[in-house]
C-alpha cells in the first residue's frame, strides 16, 4: 500500500468562504504563537518546546475557543507540521547541511489537515470539522474525488492563489500484473532528466523514449515575459513606498498571487504527465528498476543570470518526486544516483569527450554518434548506488518520442495563448507559419467570383 494525493478544488458559497479563510488564519494563528512562545523561552534562556505532546499540552492550557472556529484536531495538525519541521531540520544539519534553518518564519494562512474519522465524504460533499457550539461546515469538491471512500485518510484544507482546495490523501495498493507480466528488476532502465527534455531513457533491447517538454519551457518563459509587461503596465498605479498596506497594494499583490499559482498548477500538471508517460513506456517494457540521475548537487553553482533562471523555472525536485511516486505505486524500483560526467562519456569506448553544445553527441575517438541526452540515460543505467558500474544497456536503436504539456495554452490551435501576439506567433506544428488572423467584419468583401479570398495575414502573389 502507498499514499497518493489528489487535489480537489472546492465551490463554496461566500460565507463559506468567509469561513473557510477563518480556519486557515486561525491555524496561522496557531503558528505565530508557537513561534513567539519559542522565542519568549529562547530570550529567558529556556528549551524551545519543539515535542508534539508537549506542544498538545500547551494547547489545552489555552482553552477552548481561543483560535475561533478552529476545533482541536485542527490546531494539533498545525503543531505536528511545526515539531515535523523542528526534527527535520535537526537531522539535516546532524548531517552537515549549515544552512538549514529552524521554523521562524510567520504565515498568515497555514493548512489544516484533518484525519480519517473527524471529516466526512458523502460524494462530491465534504463536512470539515469546527468548533465546538458552530454551525456544520459542508462544502461541495468541484470534481469527484479519484479514490474510493474507504482509502482516504486525510484531507488537507490549503489556499492557492486566493482559491481554495482540497488535499486528499487515500491509501492506494500497488498494481498487480497477470503472471509473466510483472516487471524484472533485471530490466534497468537509465533516465537523464533535463531543461528541454523532462525525461530521456536508456532502456533494455536497444529501445529508448523521448519527452519534449518545451512547451513546458515555453510556459516558464511566457510566464516569466508577462510578468515583466505587467510591472511596467503598473508601474504608474503601483503603490509608493510605504503603502504596502493599502487597498491598491492588496489588488496588486492578490493579481499577483493569482498569476503565479495558475503558472505552477500548470508546470505541475505537465510535469505528472511526462513522468506518467515514462512508468507507463516501462510497465509495457516490463522494466523493474530505474535508475535516475540526481542534477541537485550542481543547482546551487552560479552560472549567469540566464542559466540560473532556466534551473529556477525546472523544478527539478517534484519532477523526481513525480516520478518517484508513480513508480512506486507501479511496482517500479527507483535509485538515484549522480550523473556527473554521464553526458561527456562516450557509451562505445567509455572516454571522456567535450560536452557538445548542441543535442547531438559525437565521439572525437571512436566516431559514435548519437543523441546527448540518451547518451547520458545509457551511461546513468551502468550506475549503482554506490557508485558501482553495472552490465549497462545498449544504446537505444528504436527511440519513441513524446510530448508533455499538451494541455497548456497555446500548445494545440484550439487553445491559443493570449500572451503571444496572434501575426507573430508561429503554431507549434507549423514552423514559421503565423496564427490565422481573425475576420476582419468591416473590410470590403472579396471580388466577385473568387473561389478563395485571400487571408488578411497573406500577400497576393503574382
């Protein structure tokens, strides 16, 4: 059994909005004062009370009613996040990561997680938990919920961008197989992600798979080029200094909000699709083991402004988590290892060559030709652990191509986006050719007895 969650958004009424908001305040509320306890006893020379049951106690001292509507499951979500946070952070700098810092930071929204026994699921409607001596909270999910009854044990009240969801947390059993169908673990298969291409696999039999996610890099840069028009656009009204409380000040920043949170519902959305379309080309390869290549320890080096935006916008850690996930639930082993050096090293003679600049890989010694980023799947599969070389896979003959991202604007003609300008832009599947103008209703109408007028985006050619 695995957990998987889903998130569902919420149509609420206006007041249930109203109280909805109320909960997650009241639970930042609940942050603030374990934060300000903490530091009143640090300023006295005290222990920090950090323990979940210790924390829980201090809580009851504080009675009821104290956080509104918010009941005491609520509240205790809230400290088992704060004491899950404290450890966790102990642990990373036990293991000599110093800029690991302790939770100081005060929100005004914090999510509230409530577990199997204190909600209640009937369909497409959900009772959230409140106070003692209020009014029943039902809200409706804007979708059916992906899991059975049965296996949900959480849900998790969170706001995005000034829109409520829903996180819905379900036990889930691994997938069976039909005998002789199961995946090997002996089958490795090697996967290079990247900026371009989310996903390049190496697999067994000569066969490797693909994923183009630039109409993911697309949306990041789109994003990021709109951004930079809306400052200026606003740049006039935008508040001066020392008005950051004013109305027009929370227009802006809730615009802003909005804009981002659509930009990463999208990004997180392609990115389950790419890896989705990677466990599924393994479950039919009947492939056991993945085995990944970590980038992570290379993020942190400066490479110029440009560089360093292009790996911001990656994500590259819930694009692993991604993959991890569905993995697991298919049956799939899944080991990171590092990839340093597995995009430079010939996969015929095993010799170090220049990083070529462009996506074909050429060996200066031997004359092997290939892709880059399947040249650096195959030599992640011949990786272990422990950084032991493994019999590694031939260099795939049979390469399938796919794409991630379909559903984002401007990636099929029946969702343009409008951030790109409709004479300029070219179609995806169209290099080169402009999007079809609309009609123009107040031009002259096309000479008499012609069968095809011509567009209003074409020049009449002789």
């Amino acid at each position: 059994m695995v957990l998987r969650t889903a998130r569902v958004g919420l149509r609420v009424s206006p007041g249930q909005r109203r109280r909805c908001f109320g909960l997650l305040v009241s639970a930042g509320d609940v942050w603030a004062c374990v934060l300000d306890l903490n530091r009143w006893r640090r300023q006295r020379g005290l222990r920090p009370i950090v323990g979940y049951q210790a924390l829980c106690r201090e809580l009851s001292a504080a009675g009821p009613g104290t956080f509104g509507e918010l009941d005491t499951t609520g509240a205790r979500s809230v400290l088992r996040r704060y004491s899950d946070a404290w450890f966790a952070t102990v642990k990373r700098r036990k293991d000599g990561e110093e800029t690991a810092r302790y939770p100081r930071r005060k929100r005004r929204l914090m999510p509230v997680r409530y577990y199997h026994g204190t909600f209640t699921l009937d369909g497409q409607r959900l009772r959230l938990p409140v106070g003692r001596g209020c009014a029943a909270l039902w809200v409706r999910l804007d979708r059916p919920v992906p899991y059975e009854a049965g296996q949900v044990r959480s849900v998790t009240l969170v706001a995005e961008g000034g829109r409520l969801f829903v996180d819905v947390t379900a036990e889930v059993p691994i997938t069976t197989y039909p005998p002789d169908q199961q995946p090997d673990p002996h089958r490795v298969a090697g996967i290079d992600p990247g900026v371009i291409h989310p996903f390049a696999v190496a697999g067994p039999d000569g066969e490797g798979l693909v994923v183009s996610g630039r109409a993911i890099r697309a949306e990041a840069h789109l994003h990021l080029k709109d951004a930079k028009h809306r400052r200026r656009a606003v740049a006039r009204r935008a508040p001066k200094p020392g008005q950051a409380g004013s109305r027009r000040w929370r227009k802006i920043r809730a615009r802003q909000r909005e804009v981002e949170a659509r930009h990463r519902r999208r990004v997180r959305q392609a990115q389950h699709e790419a890896a989705k379309t990677v466990v599924d080309w393994a479950v039919a390869r009947r492939i056991g083991t993945l085995v990944v290549g970590d980038p992570r320890g290379v993020l942190a080096l400066k490479a110029g402004r440009r560089h360093n935006q292009r790996v911001q916008a990656w994500r590259i850690g819930h694009l692993i988590r991604c993959l991890t996930d569905k993995a697991e639930q298919a049956g799939i082993a899944l080991v990171l290892v590092d990839e340093r050096g597995t995009s430079s090293t010939c996969p015929a003679c095993h010799r170090r060559v220049p990083k070529p600049k462009d996506r074909n890989f050429t060996c200066i010694r031997c004359g092997f030709s290939g892709h880059r980023d399947l040249v650096g799947g195959a030599n992640i599969a011949r990786r272990g652990p422990g950084g032991t070389t493994t019999t590694g896979n031939p260099f795939p003959v049979v390469i399938t191509h796919r794409r991630a991202g379909r559903h984002l604007p401007g990636a099929g003609r029946s969702r343009r986006d409008p951030r790109r300008s409709p004479i300029t832009a070219p179609h995806p599947g169209s290099p080169g050719r402009p999007w079809p103008a609309p009609p123009n209703v107040g031009s002259r109408s096309p000479q008499r007895g012609s069968a095809n007028p011509p567009l209003a985006n074409e020049a009449n050619v002789d």
